[in-house]
C-alpha cells in the first residue's frame, strides 16, 4: 500500500507541484483546513473558495464482545496476507463477503461464511440469494444464515471462534482465520467538520443535496462519504455531477441515476433496476420471464452454465423495469440492458434485436422472448 501511495504522490508532484500536499488535515473554520505535511515540512492553513471533500470509508467493525480481541483480517489487511488460512471465517455475506471468500475457497482454504441475514447478498431477489448459495455449497463453501454473533474467542491466525445464536440455538463455529466483512462506515469522525458548518446524517455520512452540496457554502462531498453507493463507478459518476453544476452548464443530478452493478464471483452476478421485491413494495404491476444460463449457446459452449437471466417488466407500458444475470459474462451483459433503460426502450426492442452469435448477449433475445408472466 505505501509503495503505491509513494507512486501516486509522486506523480502528483511532478504534475501539480506545491499544489499537492500529502499530509493529514482537519477543518478549522469555514473552507479552512489546517495540514500537517507527512514530509515533516511545517503546518498549512488553507483556505479554499470552493472545497471538495471525498473522505472515502473504511471497514466497519460490528459491537460483539471480544471481537477486536480477535484481531480478525478485513477487507484492506486480508489482501496482505502472506499465507493461506487454512479455514477462514468470513461475517457478513454481502459484496465484499461472497467475493473473497469464494477467492479463498479457490486457492484451497475452507471457507465458511456467517451471516446474520437469511441469505447472503440481501439485497437480491431471494431466487437470486438461493441460486448463489447453492453454488457456492456445491463448491464447498459453508454458509451459516441467520445467525447472530453473540461473542467473539481465540486470536485470527492461531485459531479463532464465534459463539452465534440461530433459529434453532446457539452453537459455536471455530476456524483458524477470521475475515470482518460487514460494511464500510465513512471516515468523517474527527476531523473538524462541524468546524466548517458540515453537517452529518445519523449514520456519519455527510449531508448533501442532490447536487452534492453540503450544508456549508461552497462545499462539495463525493463518494463513499457522502452516502453514495459504494462502487468505484458512482464515485466517478458523483466527479461528473459536481463538475457539471459547479463548472460547467448544470443539471445533472444524483436522485436521476440509473446505478448497475456485478459482484465479481464465478458466475458473476449482474443487475440494474428494480428487483422484483422492490418493483412489487412500489405497487406497480409487472411481468417478469425467467430463463436456465444454460439455455444461452455461448454458456454451454464455454462449459458455464450456472445461474439463470431475469426480467421484470412494466406490464402496461412494456418499459423494462429490472434485469439480473447470474452466469458468465453478466456485468456485460447487464451493460446492454442498462442502455436499452436509459433510452427507455420497450422490452420488445431486446426481445426482436439481432444479436451475434454465439455470445452472452444473445441470451436477452430469450429472456425477453419468454412468455411473461403476471407477478
């Protein structure tokens, strides 16, 4: 890590000059941050006729009794490990969870993962949460659902276990590593922002409008700080939002965006849109069509055909309200329907396109040709 921040400042000096500081800073008043260069040069006070703050987040590390005890890995410190556990425990089964431990399962650790909700990835529809866990089973990953840790024992790296309490009683899980991967809370805790008028939500993220304006005049936050979505793609999305109102024409706005995402695991998962959950709590009243990955040519062709492709659809305007892959290739393919959303596209118009072939793509002609069904 310090080698690519050595790089990384490096190259901004040799850029920007005395314009770039590498240093710890904290807010003192309105636009005004005092610095402490890391270079060991003396203190800063600047002050700036437009600030833009981009924090960022780190892990979150839950309430549990003897959990930091425990010394467990997260998200950051697993990826500087210079050995392989041999079984891993991994809290949480969101994004961060399913993808590093089905990584550690394919280099041979045993991998269980423990997660409080009933299935990993909540988020998703529960066909999709059930299909990913039973792949996940079949490759050997032990998945304990609705268990709530209720105390934390051992040392990770030696041996390492967590007292949980399930639908049935509590029992005790023991490996020999511990992963903490439950979420990252925004780094904005002392720091002197209530100094510069920053206001905070209730969970610490910094207040903004749709435009990105905090509560101070001319202040900005963007990404992971500022309650965006926390994808490298919305962070740059929120770059172009601020760019555009602060420097350019305006009107562009982050309550309009249309936000995909894949989570990176073999089959990858792709969606944009609604989920059928979420389409159902709106009241609207849709169609939704649902077809095996194995039906795609290209799938059974590249030997992958785990998972399935959905789509929930308006059923009186035909407008596609969501899509989700599970299978190859299902971040690009999911890329096709972002596009064909944005431009408001009626399903028919995937449904009738003319799709190379063999590819991923050419299984939207299926699901979009399916016979919808009333949900």
């Amino acid at each position: 890590m310090s080698r690519v921040v050595d790089l990384v400042g490096n190259n901004m000096h040799e850029s920007l000059g005395d314009r770039f500081i590498l240093g710890e800073a904290r807010f003192v008043a309105h636009r005004t941050v005092e610095v402490t260069p890391s270079d060991g040069s003396p203190r800063r006070r600047l002050f700036g006729e437009k600030v833009f703050v981009n924090l960022g987040a780190g892990p979150a590390m839950p309430s549990v009794p003897d959990l930091l005890k425990a010394a467990p890995l997260t998200s950051e410190t697993v990826l500087e490990l210079d050995f392989l556990p041999e079984h891993l425990l991994i809290l949480g089964g969101g994004f961060v969870g399913v993808a590093l431990g089905q990584v550690f399962r394919r280099l041979r650790s045993r991998v269980t993962i423990v997660q409080r909700e009933p299935h990993l990835l909540p988020a998703e529809d529960t066909d999709v949460s059930e299909a990913i866990e039973a792949i996940f089973r079949e490759d050997g990953i032990d998945v304990v659902p609705n268990a709530k840790v209720t105390a934390a024992g051992g040392r990770s790296g030696d041996r390492v276990h967590l007292r949980v309490r399930e639908p049935g009683g509590e029992r005790t899980v023991e490996g020999s590593d511990l992963l903490v991967a439950v979420g990252r809370v925004p780094m904005t805790h002392d720091i002197g922002l209530s100094s510069a008028g920053i206001e905070l939500d209730a969970r610490g993220f910094i207040r903004v409008n749709e435009r990105l304006e905090t509560t101070a005049p001319s202040t900005w936050a963007l990404g992971d700080c500022a309650g965006s979505p926390q994808q490298t793609h919305v962070s740059l999305d929120d770059y172009r939002v601020v760019k555009a109102n602060v420097f350019g024409a305006g009107g562009r706005i982050t309550s309009e965006r249309l936000i995909p995402h894949t989570v990176f695991i073999d089959p990858e998962l792709g969606r944009v849109g609604l989920t059928q959950r979420e389409a159902h709590e709106r009241g609207l009243v849709t169609k939704v069509a649902k077809v095996p990955t194995s039906g795609v040519l290209r799938a059974r062709a590249l030997g992958k055909t785990r998972g399935f492709l959905k789509a929930i659809v308006d059923a009186r305007s035909d407008q596609i309200l969501g899509f989700a892959m599970l299978g190859a290739e299902a971040g690009e393919v999911t890329a096709v329907v972002h596009i064909a959303m944005l431009g408001k596209l009626p399903f028919t118009a995937l449904r009738d396109a003319v799709l190379a072939h063999p590819t991923m793509a050419e299984g939207l002609n299926s699901v979009f040709g399916a016979a919808f069904a009333p949900a």
